[in-house]
C-alpha cells in the first residue's frame, strides 16, 4: 500500500509541474498506516501540525530572514505552538514543515516555497486516506463481508 500511495502522490505532482512532489511521496509513505482509523488519526496530525510549521516558519522566514537563529526559533515556536493548543502528536509534524521551510533550498517566493509544500504535503495525505479507504473496502468485498444495517 505505501508503495501504491507514494506513486499516486508523485506522478500527479510532476504532470502539474511541482519540481518538488516527492514530498507529496515521503508524505503518503509517512502517513499510511495498516488500519484506517490510525492513517486518518495520522493524517489530521500531518495536516494539522504541517500547516502550523507552515505559517511559523514562513512568518519567521520573511521576518527574520534566514539564519540559524531564526530556524532555531521557528522549530521551537512551531512545537510550542501544537503543545499549547492541546495537539502535542502534531508537534514533531509542524517542526518538521518549519525545517523544510527554512533550511530546503528553493527557487521562487517563500510565500510560492510554502503553498507548494502545503498542497504537496496535503495531497500526500489525501492520497494514503484514500488508498488505505479503498485498500480497506476492497478486503471486504473479497472476503465476502457485508455491511450490517
């Protein structure tokens, strides 16, 4: 299934022209699990912790520039940032998205860099939710089981 999921978040990802869709792969491979509940539970905590690395570390970026200091604080402000809200599994996620963010070489705007990290990490996770969802409803329908009413 990983495997599956990793190709269907890359392939589109080069045909729209994102330079950069293997991070829709690394995504759908992170975040497929066997079961459906654990991949979506995962999949709200990428989504989630990756949108909030996103803004700290796009904030930090075009305030600060890019440092050390300033990723130091972006990475910190970022975990800080899910700790608080109650949502600390999304932590390790947003601090990741800030390192992205701040230390991946890009071309083109910071604000261009971030919506394109955005839609690749988000599509990456929509695709193993799907994979994983018709993975799921495929076993039931070869073993022969039916939905009670």
């Amino acid at each position: 299934m990983a495997a599956v999921a990793a190709v269907v978040a890359y392939v589109p990802a080069q045909q729209l022209g994102l330079q950069e869709g293997f991070w829709g792969a690394i995504t759908a491979i992170a975040v497929l699990q066997t079961e459906f509940r654990a991949t979506r539970s995962l999949a709200i905590d990428q989504s989630i912790g990756a949108s909030i690395g996103g803004v700290i570390g796009l904030a930090m970026l075009l305030a600060l520039g890019s440092h050390l200091a300033t990723y130091a604080a972006a990475v910190t402000l970022a975990l800080l940032a899910c700790w608080t809200i109650g949502l600390p599994s999304a932590s390790r996620l947003a601090g990741i998205t800030a390192t992205i963010i701040l230390l991946v070489p890009h071309t083109g705007s910071a604000l261009q860099m971030f919506l394109s990290r955005v839609f690749e990490v988000g599509w990456g996770v929509c695709v193993s939710v799907a994979v994983v969802w018709i993975s799921a409803r495929l076993g039931s329908v070869l073993r022969g089981e039916t939905k009670k009413p």
